[in-house]
C-alpha cells in the first residue's frame, strides 16, 4: 500500500496527535487506506471522460489539472490595485463556487460515510481517533482542491501585488474553506433532521449534476470571463450585499489595501472573520447530534408523491399495445429513480438547452444593432435534439443491471414492444420536455412567428431520435453494467449524428426562403416520421393476457 506525502507529513506531529487523545498509528492506517481508495474512485466531473477501464489508479493529478485551468482564471482577476472589492468578490465566489459544488458532489460520501461506524466501532477503536482520521481526510481534500483553484492566483499576487496582499488572501482562502466545509455539514444536518435518507441522496445527486453542468458551460464562458479584467465600474454599497457571502471576504482587502474608511467595509470584515469561527465552534457542538442523524442514510424513503399516475396516464394515450405501456411505465420509473441514470445523462439535458443560447449570445454581441429579428438563429434550437444521442447509449445501463434476466421470462413475441416503449418514455420525459422549455425562451426572443418552424423542429426531432435508435447498437433497456461503457467507442456515430442534425437544420433553412416552403416541409416530414416509426417497429402480435401481471 502506498506510503502517501502527507503521511509522512503528519508522522511529524505524532506526539501532538497521541496528546489529544488520538490513538496515532490505528489513525494513520485508516487514513492510508482512506487516500488509497480515494484514488481508485473516479471523480464526479470526470465520471463522463473515463474511457478506458485499466485508466491510471492513485493519480492525484487526475482531477487536479482541470481546477488548475479554472484556476487561470483567477490570474488576472488579482493582478489589479484599482477596484478590490470588485476583483476579489468575483474572485471569491468562482472558488466558493467550485470548491463547494466539489465538496458535495465528490465528498460527501466522506462526510456522510456509515461504514466507518459499521465497521470500525466493531474493533478496538475508539471515536476520538475515528473522528480525527474522518477530519483529516476532509481537511486534505479540501486543502488539495482550494490549492489547485488557487495556487496559480497566489503565486502571481506574490510577485505582483506583494507580500501583504499575498498573506491576506492565503489567510482569507483558509477562513472561506473552514466556511464552506461548516455550511455544507450544517446543511446536511438540517436536511437529515426534517427529511429521511432517501431525500438527501437526491439533492447530493442533484448537485453532482449541477457540477458536471457548470464544468460544462464554464468552458464555454472561460474567454468571456477574461473580459472582467476590465473593471472600470465604481462600486456602490447596499445593504442586500451584506447576504453575499463572497463580498464579505473581499472586505478585508479595500479596507486595509484600497484605504476605505467606512463603516460598511469594517462590518463586513468583521463577518468573514468571526463567522466562520463561530460556524467551527457550532460544529463541534452538534457533531453528536450529526453523528445520531447520520444513520438516517440506511433508511429507505417514501419515494415522494409520484407513485407511477403519470407514467399510467401517458403510457394509456401514446401505447397501443399492452407490452408497449408496461415497457413504457417501466423505462420512466427506472429514469426517475436510477441515480447514475440522472448523473450522466441530466447534465446532457442542462447543456443541451444551455448551449443554443451560448450561440446566441456570441451572436448578440458581434452584431452591429444587437437585434435578432429577421434572422435564422432559431434554427439553432436543433441543437437542443442532441440530447438524444445520450439517452439512447444510456437507456441500456443500470446499477441494477443483472435484474436483466426477467427479459428471459417474458413471453414476448419480438422485442419490439420493449424498444417502443423505451423510446417513447425517453421521449417524453427527457427530450420534449426540454424542446418545451427552449420553444418558450425562443417564442419569447424571436417572436410568435417562429411557431410553424418549431413545429417542424419538434417533428425533426422525433424522426432523429428514430435514426439515433436505429444507428447505435440494440440492447434490452437497462440490461448492462455502466463500466461495460468505458469499452465502447461510439465517437464515429456520435460525429455523423452531428452532422445529420446539422443537414436536418439546413434543409430547414432552404424551405423558409420561399413562402410556404415551411409548410411543405413540415408536411414531409410527417409523412417521413410515421413510414419511420412503422418501420422501425412494426405492429407485433397481441400479447394480452401474457404478461399482464409483469412490473419493471
């Protein structure tokens, strides 16, 4: 087992650790163990880029480069000595931001681990030692991200803004570290105290998510972000910005290094320094009552109000067939519950409507007047349809893959039905719903007008996810292990996916330059996706009777 840098590290402070009580050595294994393991997890922002299953183990390097290239960021975010308040708020909440999404997409399987008390507290340990070792493995974490984010920042200010501005910002990033960590576990122990397990396993999942989301889009905005170096507004005190937590700790640098006076920054200073110590001090207080809670995780919960109405209803009005609606109801109940399902296919979702309106954006600005009217550029909501290409490779996935054998026992003539069903819950309940959301913001930005062409989009968008079916690989819904992902290599199809959709938009585009041309298209494209659907999955032989009783 590897002998990790920080151990070593902390071999040097044995005789302090023994003094608190902490039996060192049992501390130190469980710790080793702890990092060894932690290197053979694959990170949250990662789970998407692993290709390969024999991928490097133990690299600490394997999530660290990608923070150090948001770290560059910050570079000139600090290099001026006009506007610190400015600077140093938007500083403070991109690391808050990264450091706080990471801690609890990434680490709260650390913070929230039950093994320890189902294992260890069967052995000779005692809590003291335990919590000082769950401690420790959080502090390293956390110290490891925030220097990666930052390290870059801090190393210019030391040669640029000098020793003092230097000092104060390490100072300030330690006490905004010992913030986040007491906010997210204060949080968890409101949620566990009003809410069962099965709830806070949600908002962790969800915010995983919303990571995997922000990574995504923050590539896109890192050239527009530079363009904050010029800072030439006056800042104007409120009374709303004593809620900002990041303004708090940008206080400190405009009162002792910009010369303000007033009261205002004085105040807020005085938050972000005494705050974060009474935060420790409330912690350490409620970290028994935290520990009683913590066994609200093995408790399964209610499952919420949904109990499969929706699923019925819908699955009555678009299924023909019997086989279909129970393959139906069984695809939506499987993408509303299984988490790795949401994990890696919702941050697709968030991007797809995100990323139109990135286009749109870079448009508005390099236009002369700043206007859309009169022009094509809602012809790029097609790219919200490339969502499908995702769910249609996940939709075979599961954590509960080896349940797969039921497919044997049911007496089904062809899989048809299944694939039916599979498509039109995805359908449903992934991708038009996000066509709705983005055909009401561009409804809103380009006018009424646009209607019969996202009409034409929407029935596009049904005869792609046919042809998305059609081209990846069959296999039962949810009948394969999600490592098995990490063998296939579908960039190839993905590509001419890509290129499909783009053909589709600019057949698009050529039947809106003469009148009624949307029309006609419109009208073949309807034809076109009924022959598909019939196609594709031909009527099959009732099997009323057969498999009535069955439940995904």
């Amino acid at each position: 087992m590897t002998d990790f840098f920080v151990l070593r590290l902390l071999d040097k402070l044995r005789g302090a650790f023994i003094r608190f009580g902490v039996d060192y050595d049992t501390m130190r294994s469980i710790l080793q163990i702890k990092l060894t393991m932690d290197g053979r997890r694959t990170p949250t922002a990662l789970a998407g880029m692993q290709k390969k299953e024999n991928a490097k183990e133990g690299s600490p390097l394997r999530l660290q480069w990608i923070y150090l290239l948001f770290g560059l960021i910050l570079i000139p975010l600090t290099l001026s000595k006009d506007h610190y308040m400015l600077q140093m708020s938007l500083t403070f909440g991109i690391i808050m931001f990264f450091v706080s999404t990471t801690l609890i997409s990434d680490f709260s399987s650390v913070m929230l681990d039950l093994r320890d008390k189902n294992i260890l507290f069967s052995k000779p340990v005692n809590r003291t030692t335990l919590n000082m070792a769950k401690t420790i493995h959080v502090l390293l974490y956390l110290g490891t991200v925030t220097l990666s984010i930052t390290g870059p920042s801090l190393v210019f200010s030391l040669f640029k803004q000098g020793i003092a501005f230097f000092l104060m910002y390490a100072v300030t990033i330690v006490l905004l570290d010992c913030f986040i960590l007491v906010i997210t576990a204060l949080l968890y122990l409101m949620i566990m105290r009003f809410f069962d397990g099965e709830k806070l396993k949600d908002i962790i999942n969800y915010t995983q998510i919303l990571l995997t989301i922000g990574i995504m889009v923050g590539y896109q905005f890192i050239s527009r972000l530079f363009n904050l170096t010029e800072l030439g507004a006056a800042y104007h005190p409120a009374w709303w910005q004593y809620f900002i937590f990041p303004v708090w700790f940008a206080a400190p640098f405009e009162l002792l290094l910009g010369g303000a006076r007033e009261p205002y920054y004085f105040i807020l200073s005085m938050l972000a320094l005494i705050t974060p110590l009474v935060l420790i001090a409330a912690y350490i207080k409620l970290m028994p009552q935290f520990e009683r809670n913590l066994q609200k995780l093995a408790e399964q919960g209610s499952g919420g109000k949904d109990k499969g109405q929706i699923a019925e209803w819908l699955s009555r009005r678009v299924c023909k067939e019997p086989a279909e609606g129970i393959f139906f109801r069984f695809t939506w109940s499987m993408m509303k519950n299984e988490r790795d399902f949401k994990l890696k296919v919702y941050p697709a979702l968030g991007f797809s409507i995100a990323f139109p309106f990135i286009f749109i954006f870079g448009i508005l600005q390099n236009s002369y007047d700043g206007s859309l009217k009169g022009s094509k550029v809602y012809l790029l909501i097609y790219f919200c349809t490339m969502l499908m290409q995702t769910v249609i490779q996940m939709l075979r996935y599961s954590t509960s893959y080896k349940g797969a054998w039921i497919y044997r026992l049911i007496p089904l003539p062809d899989s048809t039905p299944i694939y039916r069903g599979m498509l039109k819950a995805a359908l449903l309940r992934l991708v038009l719903p996000l066509f709705a959301v983005d055909a009401v913001l561009f409804i809103l930005l380009f006018g009424v007008h646009i209607v019969p062409d996202l009409v034409v989009v929407l029935f596009a968008m049904l005869i792609f996810s046919v042809i998305c079916f059609r081209v990846y690989p069959r296999s039962l819904p949810f009948s394969e292990r999600y490592e098995a992902a990490k063998q296939k290599d579908y960039t190839g199809v993905a590509f001419m996916l890509m290129f499909l959709l783009m053909g589709m938009a600019g057949i698009h585009y050529v039947f809106t330059l003469f009148t009624g041309g949307i029309y006609i298209y419109l009208l073949v494209l309807v034809v076109l996706n009924q022959w598909l659907w019939r196609k594709t999955f031909p009527k099959t032989p009732s099997t009323t009777g057969h498999i009535s009783n069955f439940s995904g």
